[in-house]
C-alpha cells in the first residue's frame, strides 16, 4: 500500500505508538521503520518484522510479500524524511515547552540535570541516552506521551545546517547552548564554523519568537542571543543568577552567590567545569516555578553514569572517569581541574581525540604542552594522533594495551584521570 498522507500514518501511530528501526529490539504491536545507511538496509528485514510481530512496516524499496499481509507494508518515499514528518505532525500537537539543547561540551549532562529538575515537578520527557541525531531526534518527540507537560531535546551535530534541520521538526520554543568549542572541527571546519552551527539553534528560536537560557560568561554565546524575544543569563561572574564552585570530597559544590534562593547544591559530579550544567538546571527549574526545595534535592541525587564526571572506587584508587567522549575543549576543561585538585600521586590517561581533521596532530600536541605545565606521578597517552606526537609519556595504541600495564602496576591510593573520545573507549582500562 502506497502511503495516502501524514495524517494517515499518525492514525495508525496512534494506534500502535511504539516506532523500531532494530527488529532484534522488535516488540509487539511496533510501527517498524526500515531505515537504511551505508552499511544496513531495513528493507530487506521488513517481512521478519512483520512476522515477528510489528503491526506495519513502513518501506521505500519493493517488497516481496504474500496478499494477507499486503495492507501491512506501506510504501514511501524515503523511509527516514517520513519518520521525521511524522515526528514533526505529532509535534504540532503540543502546546508544551520544548527546550531544544546543544553544544560542544556538556550537553547530555546538562540536559540530564535540566530534566531531572522538570521531572521532579512536572511529567517530563527527553531524550534517551545520546539519541541526538537525525534518527535519535524524531524518534525522541515520537516518544512522548499526551499526558506530557515538558519536553527535554538533546541535539547534536558534527557539519553545519545539521541542527536547523531538527529544529524544523523539533520546533523547541526554548533553546540552551552550553557552549561552542574545538568539536567536530572535521565537519564544521572552524571554531568559527562551530558556533555558526550550534548557533542554527538561536536562529530558529530568534524567527519563532523563542527564548533561550544563555551562559553569559560566555562574550560569544551573549552575541549569539542577540535579538532573541527573551534571554535568561546565568554565570560564574554574570547574568541574573550567579554561584562560585568549590569542589569537597571531589565532588563539585555549587554556593550561590546572587539571583536565586538556594544556598549550596552539593552534587555527585566531579569537576567545576559542571558548573554552567548546574546553572543551566537551576535557571530552567526557576523559570519554570518548580519549587526550590525540587530543585536543590534532584540536583543533589542526580549521580552521573555511562563513564561522564563519575568519582569512583577502583582497586584502592579514586578514579574520575570521564571517557564518554572528548575533543580539544573538554580535555583541557579536564586536565586543568585534575591539576587543581587537592590530591597526591595523580596519574593521567588520556585517549586520542576524533573527527579533528588536519588539526588533529597540533590539538594532540598542544594536551602534551599542557599535560607538561603540571607535575604527574605518570601520564599515560592512547591511540588516536598521540602516536604522531613528541613526548616523553608512555603510550599505547588502544586502551586494552593500556589496562594490561595499569593492572601490572598494582596502584593504590592514587587519583587517577581517565578521559578520551568514544571511539578509544577508554573506559576499558578498568576492565578486569
């Protein structure tokens, strides 16, 4: 059956609201979308997914199939610019806040805080994991329930017109970005070329009568704002709420120094480079009415996981572990709060950075230049452009030659930084 129109597909999601791309994660009763990419093609699984149990099966190849099940297979044109229309249909049927998020640095935690924040007072929804992209988004806002009163939606991007294409079926009325850094510099070419794609955000919201909660420590972030129809400020040194870290116990204390009732938030992340998170979470509650006591207690419980800002026990050593994913800003934002803490016998291990481009050689060079500013029992440099580098530090070419020499030295009572991009996963070296 060749689909009719939007309308007609969201009455059948209404029906049957629960969307698969994976039939290995197939429930029954899904809408599966067979989406399809360089390596994969969904098509081809289409009839197992139908047999399996999903109710239909949206394609955009020709399908064999048996007459019983033809009503079931319903023929597009392109399976994915149909899974965003019909994101963006079901979209429009909100009157809520949606509060877009993006950045360089930040953004899954911040957008973890921001909603644990808005659920702790309203029936909240957001984004699973780092389901940010062209596929994660949609599939986000196809998550939501009538009964939602707030919509939390990460966004990432690593090329330019990338987040003014989710903002078209994202449609935020509230936008966040946590800050424009040395990211995906492969794709976006600049720095510059950074902030003029996280700032597709803004413009969105600037053209749509939006708001946005802006950093204004941040000159470039304050600039970027300009002209939007509201702009609530937070800061270290400005804005209209303020607050100085401190870090006790390793972990980060938020003490508030102006525009908000809360005295201290004592958190479970490590690093004062979370403190723009915490501000973020905390401007966005108040804005929102959510009661102050909220607030400070679903900050305080919120305890990071999947390898971001986490103080954990290893073997006798506390170790922050912040191997999710890294780039230039992050790593320095890192190092510059591991040298700072009030800790002896620091070793570091670092991974490779990705998706740098011709800049990737010099990035990794400049961490070297600052990893030697600071005095380290050892430093420890895997994979990624660290092989191409000068230096004295012992390295690796993957983390699992790197767990096998820090098992083989038997540490106790250091501290220990792990930190590096995804694709190192570095949080192997942990691993027994």
């Amino acid at each position: 059956m060749k689909l009719p129109s939007i309308s007609f597909l969201y009455e059948l999601y209404k029906q049957h609201p629960q969307i698969q791309t994976d039939t290995r994660k197939l429930k029954l009763g899904d809408l599966y979308f067979a989406l399809k990419g360089p390596n994969f093609n969904g098509n081809v699984f289409a009839i197992s997914a139908l047999e399996n149990g999903a109710s239909y099966a949206i394609v955009d190849e020709p399908i064999a199939y048996s007459e019983p099940i033809e009503h079931r297979i319903i023929q597009v044109d392109d399976v994915l610019s149909t899974l965003q229309a019909l994101a963006k249909h079901h979209r429009e049927q909100f009157a809520i806040p949606f509060i877009g998020i993006t950045g360089s640095n930040g953004k899954t935690t911040t957008k973890e805080l921001v909603f644990t924040v808005l659920a702790s007072h309203f029936k909240t929804y957001t984004t699973q994991g780092n389901l940010n992209n062209h596929i994660g988004v949609p599939l986000t806002i196809l998550s939501i329930g009538t009964d939602a009163q707030m919509a939390v939606i990460e966004m990432g991007a690593n090329h330019l017109k990338e987040i003014g294409s989710y903002c078209e079926y994202a449609m935020p009325n509230y936008g966040l970005i946590t800050n424009c850094g040395k990211a995906h510099l492969e794709g976006f070419g600049s720095e510059e070329g950074v902030k003029k794609g996280k700032g597709e955000l803004y413009d969105y919201l600037r053209n749509n009568n939006g708001r946005a909660f802006v950093m204004s420590d941040y000159d470039y972030l304050v600039s970027m704002s300009a002209g939007l129809s509201e702009v609530i400020t937070y800061g270290n040194k400005t804005g209209t709420i303020q607050a100085d870290p401190r870090t006790v116990n390793g972990f980060l204390q938020v003490n508030f120094t102006q525009g908000a009732p809360i005295d201290i938030i004592q958190t479970q992340l490590v690093g004062e480079y979370n403190l723009p998170n915490i501000l973020a979470a905390v401007s966005i509650g108040l804005y929102f009415k959510v009661p102050v006591d909220k607030i400070k207690r679903a900050i305080e419980n919120y305890a990071p996981s999947n390898s971001r800002s986490q103080l954990i026990k290893w073997k006798g050593n506390d170790v922050i572990l912040d191997a999710y994913n890294a780039n230039p800003s992050s790593m320095h934002l890192a190092i510059e709060n591991f040298a700072k803490l009030n800790a002896t016998h620091k070793i570091v291990c670092i991974g490779g950075m990705k998706e740098l481009g011709s800049t990737s050689i010099a990035e990794h060079q400049q961490l070297i230049q600052l990893l030697e500013k600071n005095e380290w029992e050892q430093v420890v440099l895997v994979g990624g452009d660290f092989e191409h580098c000068q230096h004295n530090y012992t390295f690796f070419a993957n983390a699992v030659e790197a767990k096998h020499w820090l098992k083989a030295q038997a540490f106790e009572n250091r501290t220990i930084l792990i930190k590096g991009s995804r694709g190192i996963q570095m949080e192997q070296v942990l691993e027994d």
